[in-house]
C-alpha cells in the first residue's frame, strides 16, 4: 500500500489533495451502498471504490442528482481496466422500507451486499435557543435515524464478514456556537456506531465510524469563504490546514477493506488532530 503526497499549497490553510493510490485488493468484485451519494464525500468514496473494483449502488434524496453522478464517474473510469459499476437510485433515509428497498436491490442487482456506508446527513445552524422543533426533528431522523435504518438494511443482507461505515463528525465531541443541533446528532451516530458493532458482531459483520473535522467540502465553504473565520478555524487545528476529500477516501478504504478486520466500534478522527485543541 503506498500514498500520495497530498499536500499541495495553493490557498491559505487549504490543501489540494492529490489522489491517494490506495489499493486494498480485497475489495475487488465486492458490492457497496453509498447513501447521501449524489454529491460531496458521497460522490467521491462511490468513485474511489468504484475505482478498486468494487460494484457501487449509490442512493439519494435526488435522484436525478444521483443519475448524473453515476453517469460522470462512468466517464471518468472510461477505458480503466476492472473498474466497477455504479447504479443510482434515489432513497429518503428517514424511511425504513425505503433502505431495505435499497439494499433488496443491492442484491437483486449484484447478487450480494459486502459495504454500506451511511453518509447521507444535514448541517443545519440555529443558536441554541432558537433551534424551531422542525430542525431537531430533521436533523435527528435524518443524522440519526437514517444511520440507524441504513445499518439495518445492511445488516439484513450482508453475509459474516460485511463492514458497515457510518459519518460521524469531530463535532461530536467538539461544540460549535449555532450547531446544536448538529453536534448532538453526530454524538449520537458515535455512540450508536458503538452500539451497533457490539450487537451485530454476533452476526460477524463490522461496523466503524469516520470523524471528520474541517474538510475541503460544500459544509466547510462557509469557513473558507470567512478570512476572521478561517484564521480561528486554522488555529485549532495541530497541523493548520483544511483537509482535502482524498484524505478521508484512505481511511475510509482502511475501514471498508480487510486490513482493519478485526476492527470495529471504532470512531476514527480524520481532524488533523483538532479534537485534542
């Protein structure tokens, strides 16, 4: 396994991440859901994966979105050997049925269902006293509930051996002004993570989560696009950059791959150490 050198600095405190050339052969050939796969991180770990071979069924709120996404990555693998497919289909996470269509079509469609990755989630903002009931009922059906539903779609078609990833956030840990709502959200896709890998590793299959801290994507913009907010942003983070996408692809390859089969519960920082400020 080797990477790239992702650093490359072309913007104050931002990273350009070059592609990490990761590849976990054991990967190959197996089936993943992406939900949330439309755009953002979703879109990209549909295409790393699809790039390693594995055979990609990525869902959205928007369809149409998800279709477009499907067909871009289709061009950009054109011609690269052993690349796999990527369908689209469109799913409302907060609805049961509606994951368990997903994943019955996972398996209708390749035959089986190996990963599942719940990234689909909002980012919603509200002082804490004005947060409006609709928002903390949003944020917590969609952050929440649908990782919940999500896992056990997956769980439910997966053989011994599946590895389910869910999106938490450094947030959990960490209080941002204006993010209650959020933050309580992603405390709480850390603890189910942990929940869920003590209850389903009796059925052999794994589950992990990913703690993103400030990534180079459509959330952070509102950051990068704030000089005052950028420099505060900076200074609580060790390594005084923005990540790139790229380095959330690898360690999340890491978790869905073989190299970390006897690792689960596990909520993985990817933060540049900004949880420890």
């Amino acid at each position: 396994m080797t990477l790239l050198d992702p650093t490359t600095h072309e913007h104050p405190g931002r990273v350009e991440g070059a592609r990490m050339a990761v590849d976990h052969p054991d990967l190959r050939d197996k089936v993943a859901v992406i939900t949330g796969a439309g755009r953002g991180m979703g879109a990209r770990f549909a295409a790393a994966l699809a790039r390693r071979g594995v055979r990609v069924l990525g869902a959205d709120l928007d369809e149409s979105l998800m279709g477009e996404a499907a067909a871009a990555i289709a061009l950009e693998h054109d011609g690269l050997a052993g690349a796999g497919e990527v369908v689209g289909t469109g799913v409302d996470v907060r609805d049961r049925d509606a994951q368990q269509r997903v994943a019955d079509l996972a398996v209708e469609r390749f035959g089986r269902l190996d990963l599942w990755i719940n990234n689909a989630g909002i980012f919603p903002e509200a002082p804490a006293a004005d947060i409006p009931v609709s928002q903390i009922q949003a944020t917590l059906a969609i952050n929440v509930e649908g990782v919940l539903y999500g896992a056990q779609a997956a769980a439910s078609a997966m053989a011994p051996g599946g590895s389910i990833v869910n999106m938490a956030s450094v947030a959990a840990v960490r209080v941002r002004r204006g993010r209650a709502a959020y933050c309580s959200s992603k405390a709480a896709v850390a603890h189910l993570t942990e929940c869920l890998a003590v209850e389903y590793g009796d059925l052999g299959i794994r589950v992990n989560a990913i703690a993103p801290g400030f990534v180079d994507t459509e959330m952070t913009r509102w950051v990068q696009d704030d000089p005052p907010a950028l420099a505060k942003a900076l200074d609580s983070i060790p390594l005084h950059r923005i990540g790139s996408p790229e380095e959330v692809v690898g360690p999340m390859l890491f978790l869905l791959s073989d190299s970390a089969r006897y690792v689960t519960g596990h909520i993985l920082a990817v933060d540049g150490g900004s949880r420890h400020v």
